[in-house]
C-alpha cells in the first residue's frame, strides 16, 4: 500500500500496478484491481474523514483507519462491485453510506460477493443512504449520481474547488465495460459529467504518478468518451491505435494489464449486440 498526497485535504490510499498476483487462478482482486492499480481515497478536515470506498481486503481497509489516526470516519461506497467494498469489515463501527441502488444490489449480490474468490467474509451492509450533501469539517462535498461503467454509480464532488472523486467512471487508459448493452447511456451520463468542468479528476484505477501529482485533466473523460464511442461502432483494432491521439496528448497512459482488459470488453460487446 501506497499513502499519496494528491490534493490538499484528500488522501489516496493505492495498491497495484507491480505486476505481482496474490493469486495464480484468475481471480477479481488480482485482475480487476491489483494488476491494473486501484486507489480509495479520503476527503479530511478538522477531524473528521470521508472514506470514499473501503478498498480490496479487511487488511487493506484498516491499514487506511491507521493512516487517519483517530479521525471520525464516515464511509461512502461507490457501487456495488467487489474491489470497492471488500474492506466494509474494517469500518463495521462507522458509518457505511450508499446510493438505494447500490443498497439494493449488495443486498442481492451478498451470497455472492461472500464466496467469490477470493471470499468477502463477512460484507458489512450500508447503514444509510448517502446525502445529497455532506460535510467533512468545513469541507462541502455533494454526492452526484451517474450512470457510467454501473448504474448505481456516486461520484464525490468538492464544487468549491471542482475536485472529482470519480471511482470507476473514468479508468486511465481505458474504461472496464461492465455493462456492455448500456455503453449509448455511458456515453450521454459522459457528457453531463464533462459539463461540471472539473478541474481535478482522481479515479480508482489510474496511475499511481499521476494521482500522487495532483491527479487527470478533463482529457480523461474525453478519452472514455473515444474509447467507448468506438467499441459501440465495432472498432476492433488495438487499444494504441484506436487511443494514438490521448495517449500521444498524455490524457492518458499505456499499462500492459489493460491490454487484457481491452479484450475482454471487446467480447462483451461482442456478446451483447
């Protein structure tokens, strides 16, 4: 695990991208986090901590409550999948808040999630609905729902300083395409997050450099909107040539582990049209 200062008052908490499994089979944790990066992160102000995603282990999520050394801890889930709320468990005494879809899916995906593999044993349930509005010291924060990559999707948003916690809306280099039959809707929930004009975006998977330096431009949710744009058109070439231009502009960067990635959304697609 790796402690990053992104941003004044935000934490990032990050693991992966050292091209070591923990797994030899293939496996949620190893390639849908560890080999492609993945960070939580937490908003901090006078005290008190928002933790926004619980990360991919019970050991992962307390090693974070070490790093936030006695704050008070209010815990806001993402969406529903597995790498985002594998470490509930360490936050069973704070308050876990989410979305009513999110809610919901958990709820039904709980037998599921508990004997995936690895298991998620046991997954702690929200205790509440997430506000429209929170507040983290003096720090305003409005959870915004989209439906982008999953469809119980919240994003944080500081409008004070147009910072973006955006999860797993945007991805660098590429997006995971969970929900291949509602890539149309990505691409329309794309354009409403572009109009929010952030000035940072920090992402769950992304480059460890980039996060530590303060973080994405909005080029970002330009590249999703090329990428996704051209799976829905039946492009197969590969990942480099269908992204030459944001790569070659920097809004995004190459990672090997995503080139897999790239395939399996190519089938999913494939599978759903």
């Amino acid at each position: 695990m790796r402690l990053l200062a992104p941003t004044a008052g935000i934490l990032a908490f990050y693991d992966g991208r050292r091209g070591e499994r923990e797994h030899d089979q293939p496996n949620w944790l190893d390639d849908g986090a560890l080999m492609l990066g993945i960070a939580s992160y937490a908003i901090v102000d006078g005290g008190e901590a928002l933790v926004y995603d619980t990360h991919v282990s019970v050991e992962r999520g307390r090693w974070i409550r070490g790093q936030l050394k006695g704050a008070r801890i209010t815990v806001v889930l993402s969406h529903w999948h597995t790498d985002h709320i594998a470490g509930t468990e360490a936050f069973s005494d704070c308050e876990v808040l989410a979305g009513p879809l999110t809610a919901e899916l958990l709820g039904e995906q709980r037998e599921a999630i508990e004997a995936a593999t690895p298991p998620v044993r046991p997954l702690v349930l929200p205790t509440g609905r997430v506000p429209a509005t929170l507040e983290v010291g003096a720090t305003i924060v409005q959870a915004l729902a989209f439906d982008i990559h999953a469809a119980d999707h919240t994003l944080l948003w500081l409008p004070e300083r147009r910072i973006l916690l955006a999860a797993d809306a945007v991805e660098d280099p590429i997006t995971f395409v969970a929900e291949p039959d509602r890539i149309g809707a990505h691409l329309r929930e794309l354009d409403r997050l572009q109009a929010l004009d952030p000035k940072v975006i920090l992402p769950a998977h992304g480059d460890p450099d980039v996060i530590a330096a303060g973080g994405y431009g909005v080029g970002i949710i330009e590249a999703t909107r090329i990428y996704l744009t051209a799976l829905l058109a039946g492009d197969r070439r590969p990942l480099q040539e269908i992204l030459r231009g944001p790569l070659r502009k920097g809004w995004i960067h190459p990672h090997p582990a995503y080139d897999a990635v790239h395939e399996e959304n190519l089938k999913a697609v494939g599978s759903a049209s």
